[in-house]
C-alpha cells in the first residue's frame, strides 16, 4: 500500500512539474488543477490507512466559498490527517474539499524528496519561524489564494506545537505571569499569526472569512500528558495516535471532533478582543477535553447528538484519474510534435 501511495505521489509530482511552464502563468487554471491532484492524493493517502470514523458535532463547514479558518487543539502529530477527513466530508460527504486545505509548514519541509516537493506544487506554505519574514510570506500567498476565487480552508495551530510535559509547563508558567487561564489539558493559544490571517483575509477577499473552532479527542484519551523525551508515544493513552500507529493501523479508530462556526465580519462589528476570544475558546475546550476523558464522548447537552461517518480512500480512482491525466498530457505533447513536424504550426 506504502509502494502504490509513493507510486501515485511521483505521477502527481511529475504531471505537475511537466504541466507547470504551461499553467503557471493561468494562475487560476494551475489553482484548480493542483487542488484537484491534492484531493487525489488525500484520497490516496486514506486508502493506505485503516477505515476511520469521524464522530462529528455541531456546525461542520459547508462547500462555500467563503474563506474557512480552522483553529484546532493540537494533541498529536497527525492531527491534521484527521481535518482532511473532515474537509472530505463537506456537505454530509456530497463536496470533496481536501484539495482545497492550505496548511502552514516549516521551510524546510518543501525539501524533502517526493512529499515536500508535492506540498510545495500544492502551493502550501513555507515559513522561516522569524515573524518578520513570515508575515510577508503569509500575506502574499492569502492574496493570491483570494484572487484564485476558488474555496480555501487554512489549518491553523494555536498553541504552535503539540503537548507535553514540558511544553504544558512553560504554558502555565507563562498563563500565571500573564494573568491568562490555567489549563491542565492544552496549551495557551497564541492569537498573533491568526489574527494576521483573519485581518488579510477580511481586507481582500470578496467572501466574509469564517472561523471553524474545533476541538478533537480520541479513543482512550484519559488526559495522560506524555513527557518531552517520549516524544509522541503514550503510556496510558495507547490508542492517541502518533504517524507510525496511524500508519500501522494501530491506533484509534474513531475520532470526535466539535465544530463551531463564527463569522469574523460578525465579531469585528462587536469589538471582540480576538486573544480574550481565544482564551475562553481554549477554556471551552478544557471542559471538552476532560467530559471526554471521563465519558468517553462530548457533552451532548453543549454539543448536540453526534453523526457518525466512515472514512476511507480508493486507490483506483486516483490511479484510474492520474492515467487519464497523463493521457491527456501524453496526447498534448503528440499533436504539439506533430503540427510542429508538419510546419503548419500550432496556432
């Protein structure tokens, strides 16, 4: 499965690399073909993996073209494999919007060989870690995501890194300092880097931009925090997934996910402090978290009665869409060639 998944990721890579000097310069003709390859390879990457089910409360983003800003409590390294599942799912599973999700990276991800030169043909973003360079490299590429007028979904981390013991602890060291809550679940959100995506979003795209808040757990959360040198591994929590669980197929299975949606348009109308916003976001969350770990589900009465969906991925539709891509370049390349040998030209 590993082999066909790498196999399908080097067809992608090279269709776009080829179609590139063609496309590029159709700025909105390279948008939905590279969204569409996305989609195809998210399709792909969960065929590899075990049939998950998404236990979904709330307002779930629809298949709009308003901007979607999804803020999300971050437990594990794949947490964001899970909100592709999500954006699978829009309008009850009728819209595919994975090849629409935008996800903010580390620079030198875009190096590695096959998936980081895929993230960077799918047009994600490269960040250095120094805010002064970052926040022109985000704001020009949300410009240019808004003069796509194609859907856009922005993944978005608050606390900026995963939890442990050591994180966790500078977080409520830093919450007493500052006067801010205390949270024995979560990190502390950091407002900075969303409240520049909500302020360029909001001056240049024609859609009012949304707010997704949601709050995911898994099977087995107790609330154990794993220590810095374990890494993403638990010792209680065995089934919270890490890459090499969910790639093997063992982890949990079922992940529950809270969604609420707020317009920003909404709150800036009624002078909302965007960092006390987060905090009592982050709070409501906390609360989540440990009716989660104690019942093994969200509050029904502040949640609402859950949907259960089944996730999984096809493989031949993404081999069978990929053939017919090459296909279509192949024949392309042959009729260039031939009116060239001709001498009628192209044109």
């Amino acid at each position: 499965r590993l082999a066909a998944l790498l196999l399908v990721s080097l067809f992608i890579v090279a269709i776009l690399v080829s179609v590139m000097p063609v496309l590029f310069f159709y700025r909105r003709k390279w948008r939905l073909l590279i969204d569409n390859f996305q989609a195809l390879w998210v399709n792909s990457l969960l065929w590899l993996l075990p049939k998950q089910y998404l236990e979904l409360y709330g307002d779930l983003p629809d298949a709009s073209l308003r901007p979607k800003i999804i803020i999300a409590n971050h437990q594990c390294d794949v947490d964001w494999v899970f909100l592709w599942m999500l954006a699978r799912m829009t309008n009850r599973g009728q819209c595919d919007r994975s090849g629409s999700v935008k996800i903010m990276l580390k620079k030198e991800v875009q190096y590695i060989p096959v998936c980081g030169w895929g993230c960077y043909l799918f047009d994600f973003i490269f960040l250095r870690r120094k805010w002064e360079a970052d926040k022109h490299i985000i704001e020009d590429k949300l410009i240019q995501f808004c003069q796509d007028e194609q859907p856009l979904w922005i993944f978005l981390f608050p606390e900026g890194t995963t939890i442990n013991q050591r994180s966790l602890t500078k977080s409520r060291s830093f919450a007493l300092e500052t006067n801010r809550p205390l949270l024995d679940n979560l990190l502390l959100p950091r407002v900075r880097g969303l409240q520049h995506v909500l302020a360029v979003l909001n001056e240049h795209s024609p859609h009012a931009p949304e707010i997704f808040d949601l709050t995911m757990s898994f099977e087995s959360y107790s609330g154990e925090i794993p220590t810095w040198e374990a890494a993403y591994s638990r010792n209680v929590d065995v089934l919270v997934p890490n890459f090499t669980k969910l790639i093997m197929g063992t982890s949990s299975q079922r992940v529950a996910i809270d969604s609420q949606r707020f317009c920003y348009r909404e709150m800036l109308s009624s002078g909302v402090d965007l960092q006390q916003w987060l905090d009592d976001r982050w709070l409501r969350k906390e609360r989540l978290m440990k009716n989660f770990a104690e019942h093994e589900h969200f509050p029904t009465g502040e949640c609402g009665m859950p949907v259960t969906v089944p996730i999984f991925g096809s493989i031949w539709r993404s081999l069978a869409a990929v053939c017919f891509y090459l296909a279509l370049w192949a024949g392309m390349v042959f009729t260039y060639v031939k009116y060239m040998q001709d001498g009628d030209g192209f044109f």
